[in-house]
C-alpha cells in the first residue's frame, strides 16, 4: 500500500507554511477557484486534506456531497490566515455527533 498524504488547499499566505514542511499544497486564487482543484485534487493519494475556510464554504455551496464523511481523504475546514469563520468547528461537531450517535451538551462554544 502507498503511503498516504497531507494536502491543503488555500491562498497562498494560508498555504505557505504547510508547504514549507512538506505538506502537498494547492494555492486558489480566489476561493471561488476550489472546486476546480478539489476536481482535479487526486484524492486517492491523501489521508487529510485541510481546506480554508473560505474555499471550503465555496464547496458546500457548488460541489454535490461534499465533504464525504464516510471515506477518505478526511476533510478539514481550517481558519485562514484572515481568521475564522466558524466552518471548522461546525465540521468537527458534525463529526463527533456522528461517531457518537449523538450531540454533546454543555461544550463552550469559544
């Protein structure tokens, strides 16, 4: 079996960090690019991929079933560098809500 990847997709200022340490890196010009890399992106080669916040909203928008919860490669919304805009915390409780079956209450919504 291949050995699997991390890959991100984003601006260039939120890309360059995770390039430098070998991440495999995809700059959008503008988040409305991403669902052509997202299309073209060889999914089967990558275990995670971190997406900004940004171009991550403009794929739910445009791009059917996505992210898929059930398959690899797991999708991550993550801030960009311009800060953020919740979608990665909404992703991750969705997440947890579905491996347990159920929502946690109580949790600090910071």
């Amino acid at each position: 079996m291949d050995e699997m990847k991390l890959a991100m997709i984003g601006g260039f200022t939120s890309v360059a960090g995770f390039k430098a340490v070998g991440v495999d890196s995809y700059v959008v010009a503008s988040p409305q690019d991403g669902p052509a890399v997202w299309e073209a992106l060889p999914r089967e080669r990558y275990a995670v991929v971190m997406i900004t916040e940004p171009v991550y909203e403009v794929l739910l928008e445009r791009v059917p079933d996505f992210p898929a919860l059930e398959d690899l490669p797991v999708v991550l919304a993550i801030p960009a560098v311009s800060g953020s805009i919740g979608l990665g915390r909404a992703g991750i409780k969705k997440r947890v809500e579905k491996a347990l079956g159920s929502v946690i209450e109580g949790q600090n919504e910071e």
